[in-house]
C-alpha cells in the first residue's frame, strides 16, 4: 500500500534569513561573534571618520571666488586650487604659449589611445613616432626657438606638464639603454656581464635623490669647463640613468621567459646575434614585459616628484611654492589633497591598465 | 688544356697546404671578435673615466677644493636636530656622518616594524571573509600605494603637524604622554645599578629557549609527544628577566616630562620630524606589504590545506606546519626588497630636514665643505652596502629556501 508518484515534490525555498539583503548581511558581516564585532568597529570608525571628511571637503566647502576672502564657511578652500588651476598644470610658462603644451598633450593622448585601442592598424608606426618622433615634436613644441615659436626656457616650465616630461622622457630614453643593458648582462662576454651587472647593481643599491644629488652637484664637475647642462638636464640624466637600471631588470625578466628553443631555432636558421635579438627573441620578450613596464612607469612617476628637493617645480613643488605665498599661507591640506589626487587618478589607471594587459597575455596553461 | 692544368695544381697545391676548412677572417671568428669587442668596450670606459677624472681633477682645482678626506677632521660647527651618539658643535665632519647614519638606521628600524605589522594585518584583513573589513583594506591599500611618497611625507609634516596644539596645550595621556606641534614626549627609562643582571636574564632566556626547542624536536621525533614550545617560549621570554629584575629590586625609573616655560623638560621626545617620516613610510610600505602577505597566503594552492586536513592536522596546525611555511617562501624574499625600499626612501628625510645621512652629511656637511666627490661617493657606498648586505641574506635565504625537487 504504498504512495508511489512520479514526480519529486519541489523543493522549499531556501529560508529567509539566508537570502536577499538579509541573507547577504548574515554571510558576510554577522557570521560570527568575531566578524559582527569587527563590522560593528569598523562602522564606527569609519562613520567617525567619513563624516567629517566629507563634511569638511565638500558640505562646507568653498568653491567659487578669486581670493582667500571669499573662503569664509570653514570648510575647505577649493578656491586656492581653482585660482591656481593653470600654474598647477603649466607651471610658470607663459599664459600665452599654453596652446603649445596643450597641442602636446593632445599628440600624446591620440598616440597613447591608438596604441591601447586593439584593432587600429600600424601599430609598429605608431610606436615607431612615439618613440622616435614624437619627442622631437614635444621638445621644439615646449622649449621653442625653431619653426617661429617663442623660446621659454626650462626654468619656466612646471607643474603637471614637467611632471609628465620627466616621467615620460626618463621612461623613453631608458628603454633603449634598459635592453641593452639587459641583454649585456645575459651575455656570454665575461667583461660585457660584469660591467653591465655592476651598472644595474649600482643604480639600483642607492637611492633616487642621491642619484639626483650626484647629477645636480657633480655633473657640473665632471664635464669640461664651458660645457653646461641647464638643472632639468641634469635631473633628467640622472632619472634616466637610474631608471635604465631598473628598466634593464624588467626586460632581463622577459628575456629569462622565452624558452630556449626559440634562441636556437633563430641560430639554426642562420640569423646573427643582433638579428635573431632583433627579429626573434625582442619582439616576444618586450610583449610579455609590457605590465612591468608599466610598473615602473608608475613608481618612476610618483619618484619625479623627488626633483622638487633640488630646486625644479613639478606638480608638487609649484602647489608648495603656492601655499608658500604670504596671500594664500594656511591652505596646504588643500594642495596637497588636490596633488594626491591627481597623483592618484594616474597611478591607479595605470595599474589598472596593466593588471588588464597582464589579464589578456596570461593565455592560460 | 695546359692552363686549366695549371690553375688545378695550383688549386691542389693550395689545398695541400691547408688541408682543413680555410679559416675564416678574424672578425668573423666569434671568440675572437667578442675578444676584440671586450678589449675596446674596456679601453673606452677607461677613456671615459680618465676623461671625467681628468676634468673633475681641473674643476675642483680652479675652484680652490681640496680633494682628499681631510675635512672629516675638521670642526663642523653647527647644530643637529637629533643625535643618538654624542654629539655637538665642536665635534668634526666625519661625527656628522655617523649621526646622520645612526639616523638613518633608526627611522628606518623603526619604520621596518611598524610596516611589517601593520602590512601584515592589513594583508590578512584583505582575505577575510568579513567583507566590509575586505574592502576597507581595498581602498587602503589602493589609495596610499598610489600616491608618492614624498607627497605624503611633507602632507604629515607640513599640513597636519602644525594642526596640533602649542606645547602648553598638549594632549595628555596620563600626564606621561604629551602630543604637541614640538614633538611626542615620553617618559624616558633611567637605569640603575644592577640593570645589566636583567639584560643577561634576557640573554639567558633566549638560549634556553632555543635549547628548549631543540629538545622539543627530538623528543617529538622519538614519541611522537607535541610539547607547547610557543607559549613555554613566551612564559620564559618574559617571566626569566622580570624575576630577576624584581629580586635586584627594580633598578629602573622612569624619567617623566614636564612643561618648563615654553616647552618641556626630561622625558624623550620623538621630534615631529621622525614622527611625520615614520609615520608615512610605514603607511606608504604597509601597503605593498599588505599585497606580499595577500599574494603570499593565495599562492598555497587548495589541495595543500585539504592534504593536511585528511592527515588529520588540525586548523591551526595546518595553519603552522603547512600553510606559513609555504607562504613566507613567497613572502620573504619579496619583503626583503621592501625593506631594502624603506632604507633607501628614509633619504627622503631631507625634504622635511629630519637629520639621516643624506640630510646632515650630503647636505649640511656638504654645503659647508663642498667636498662634493668625497661626500657623494661616501654617502652611496652606504647604501650600496647596505643593499649588498640584504642581497646576500637573500641569496642565503633562496638557497636555503629552495625546493628540493625529486
């Protein structure tokens, strides 16, 4: 007498409490004592701490005016940055030679964008101009001189332009000498290694601001009388030496990744040292380097803002100098905020580039 | 026929001479052209430096510097914020030198610490499954390992520092603390006669607890028996020294700060410089510490843990046999590197005039003397030592570290 049927009743719903908002609340806040208490603590602390931030940045703020007067509710004083807006980003160029950095900026964010963007063709071309070319360009755009533009000269330049400058050229000029020094240190020449290893190892065991010591007070004494290098040389010789460093490391890296079989198959087709590099292994080896690259890229971009200690005015030293003046003394929470974000807004974007260039190499295994 | 007869002697001849492959010219013989390539690659860094030597000679000599490091004798003549050994304005040149190093060595020591325990929570904060803790450590990490350190540096000294009160409105704490825009005083530790007896108890506890573990070992071997080394370890750590510094009856007072006039008297004050300096690097480095830790503890893969687990160990056991082990090979070498990174970023000091090496002897020292060369040359080949000593605890660390495979 049994009650046989064919179909399964359904199954009941999962219980309340372990879904929707409820649910979600219960796994990942208050499943335990300990993790209740910890969410209970971090809310306070961060409750006690947003509040009056946000209090502070945005609900009391001051956004509009031309002078410190109008700063008068108590809160932060966005009027000091956005006074101070074009000095931030030009330094002291002048007002009238904007264009110029401007029209730079522009050739460097169409290059940069087509070489990001998959599917936009001559990709070798554009890296080609934007290695070779492009800084030709930027350089008679910012110093002038040539082609009827107006010299300025490179103790005017500031702000977030030198920042970049000296990013991008110290990045540039370091990865033709980061490859050559990385592929020295792999060679089968005993003196070629050991002075390209002693090279890297130098640069790399002491700090950037000694290497910049170094450039700005010892340059001077090592080259002939007569012959002079104005500071941001100088700052950029030594940026780009300790950048080759680390660079060379970065590319050594790639260099270990490619499997040996493939060095033997460009000797066994008869290639040369330099063409199998060339033809062969570079073109493999700086593919797979690209998120170091960018790596680097960051942590040399946060380290420009070192040149401020010897006398340039990047973005951090020229929003220093600003807060520095007598008429806007008192507002460095509001500079140095707005540099942190602007420092921010870069170094995150490149990570986050390159963790999405990291993601499509990786083609699994 | 005649002439073609000739030409094949003549080719024979030819051969006959050199019966092997003709050789090829000297720059197409690979060890030979590598040979040349040295030498020239040798000659010209020698030309190079001859070159820059030469005109550094010719510099310094038109501008009246001696070369040679003489001046370190000489009298300094000026003041330092802060000094761990003695020192004041009569002593010499090369005093400011190891000052500025002792300096160096203390922010650094200090930030190092407090980095790493810091790094380490956050790093396991990261993990958690409390995801409001998760994301807090998120935005932690990605906000200040994103922003320069040196921005945050001169953030802490320049903007926040002057924030806090005069001396004569301090924070308090306990009347032994005072938190003021001068500085943090701390009551300072005065020892006495007989202190050095607790100091041996302390030597003594750290032998007897690396015996103690020693046996702990062989008898696990033998038995089989667990014996609680850890908190045995803690309770001789702690409880050795602290008999002994009671039974030679407490030789150790406190030296409390007071407010004399402006400002305070006695106690130990960590100068606002040292405090914004310590402060940032250990934010800046805790967060790509936290990311080691992170990427440390993920990289133990899931069959591991589950391994141990049907073996039998328990959580925690997992935790100490199989989980940390594995993980701090990831992590050590990797943290090292950071450490090395805190080292050569203390040189920041200079921005905010916090006394370290590059501070008092590159700078100071360096624009009272102009020895230019000397002072550089010094100042690098510290840090390139201290690198160099790092690299070969590394190298001792992988080699030691390194799995043996079958």
């Amino acid at each position: 007498m049994a009650i046989i049927t064919q179909n399964a009743s359904p199954d009941l719903p999962p219980p309340s409490s372990d879904i929707g908002l409820k649910g979600w609340l219960k796994q990942n806040l208050f499943s335990n004592a300990l993790n209740s208490a910890i969410t209970i603590m971090l809310l306070i602390a961060l409750l006690a701490m947003l509040i009056p931030l946000v209090r502070w940045a945005f609900i009391d703020a001051d956004w509009l005016g031309t002078t410190r007067e109008d700063c008068t509710s108590g809160g932060a004083c966005w009027v000091f940055v956005s006074v101070h807006f074009n000095q931030f980003m030009y330094g002291l160029y002048p007002a009238t030679e904007y264009w110029r950095i401007n029209l730079a900026g522009f050739i460097l964010v169409l290059t940069l964008l087509a070489l990001m963007i998959r599917g936009v063709p001559g990709k070798k071309y554009i890296t080609l101009f934007a290695l070779l070319i492009f800084p030709i360009i930027v350089f008679y755009l910012f110093a002038g001189g040539r082609f009827g533009l107006e010299p300025v000269e490179t103790s005017l330049w500031g702000g977030l332009s030198l920042t970049l400058v000296l990013a991008i050229v110290g990045i540039v000029a370091s990865l033709p000498l980061g490859i050559l020094l990385a592929l020295g240190r792999r060679s089968d020449m005993p003196i070629v290694r050991a002075v390209c290893v002693a090279f890297i190892e130098i640069w790399r065991g002491v700090p950037l601001i000694t290497v910049l010591f170094m450039a700005s007070v010892m340059l001077p004494l090592f080259l002939p009388e007569g012959m002079n290098f104005d500071k941001l040389i100088r700052a950029l010789v030594g940026i780009v030496l300790f950048q080759s460093a680390y660079m060379a490391e970065v590319i050594r890296g790639g260099l270990q990744a490619i499997p040996k079989g493939q060095y033997e198959a460009a000797q066994a087709l008869g290639l040369s040292y330099w063409q199998s590099m060339y033809k062969v292994i570079l073109p493999q080896a700086l593919k797979l380097v690209i998120p170091g690259i960018v790596n680097t890229f960051i942590s040399l971009f946060k380290d420009t803002t070192l040149v401020m200690i010897i006398g340039l005015f990047d973005l951090l030293g020229i929003i220093q100098a600003a807060f520095s003046n007598p008429d806007w003394l008192g507002y460095s929470i509001e500079g140095y905020a707005f540099a942190a974000l602007v420092f921010w807004i870069f170094c995150f974007g490149m990570s986050r580039y390159s963790q999405s260039v990291e993601r499509k190499l990786n083609t699994g295994y | 026929m005649a002439d073609n007869k000739a030409t094949d002697s003549s080719d024979m001849s030819s051969q006959s001479a050199s019966p092997s492959p003709a050789k090829p010219p000297f720059w197409n013989d690979p060890d030979k052209r590598a040979l040349i390539f040295q030498v020239v690659l040798l000659a010209g860094l020698f030309l190079l430096f001859a070159f820059l030597f030469n005109n550094t000679l010719s510099n310094l000599d038109k501008r009246g510097i001696n070369t040679g490091f003489g001046f370190l004798s000489n009298t300094a003549g000026f003041g330092i914020s802060q000094t761990l050994i003695a020192y004041d304005e009569t002593s010499s040149f090369g005093r400011t030198f190891l000052v500025g190093l002792t300096n160096t060595l203390l922010v650094a020591a200090l930030a190092i610490v407090a980095a790493t325990l810091l790094g380490f929570l956050v790093g396991v904060g990261r993990l958690s499954k409390n995801w409001l803790l998760s994301k807090v450590t998120l935005v932690y990490i990605e906000t200040f390992r994103n922003i320069p350190l040196l921005l945050q540096i001169v953030f802490w000294y320049m903007a926040i520092i002057p924030l806090l009160p005069m001396p004569r409105n301090s924070h308090s704490l306990a009347e032994a603390f005072f938190l003021n825009r001068r500085g943090l005083e701390m009551p300072a530790p005065v020892t006495e006669a007989g202190f050095n007896l607790t100091l041996w108890a302390v030597a003594a506890a750290i032998l007897a607890i690396i015996g103690l573990k020693r046996w702990a070992k062989i008898r696990q071997d033998k038995t089989g028996q667990i014996f609680p080394v850890f908190w045995t370890s803690v309770a001789i750590l702690i409880g050795l020294p602290l008999l002994v510094f009671l039974l030679t009856g407490r030789p150790l007072h406190w030296d409390l700060p007071a407010l004399k006039g402006f400002n305070f008297n006695g106690g130990l004050t960590i100068i606002p410089e040292l405090a914004a300096l310590w402060l940032a690097l250990t934010i800046y480095t805790a967060a790509f510490i936290a990311e080691i830790v992170r990427s440390g503890i993920q990289s133990v893969i899931k069959g591991q843990i589950e391994a141990a687990a049907s073996l039998g160990l328990r959580p925690r056991r997992t935790l100490q046999l199989v989980v940390i082990p594995q993980a701090m090979r990831v992590i050590i070498p990797q943290l090292t590197s950071q450490y090395l990174n805190i080292v050569k970023n203390s040189s920041l000091a200079v921005a905010i005039a916090y006394p370290d090496l590059v501070a008092v002897f590159a700078g100071t020292t360096l624009n009272q003397t102009g020895q230019a060369v000397e002072i550089i040359f010094m100042t690098m080949l510290v840090y390139l030592s201290i690198s160099l000593l790092i690299s070969l605890f590394m190298n001792w660390y992988n080699r030691r570290m390194a799995l043996i495979e079958r």
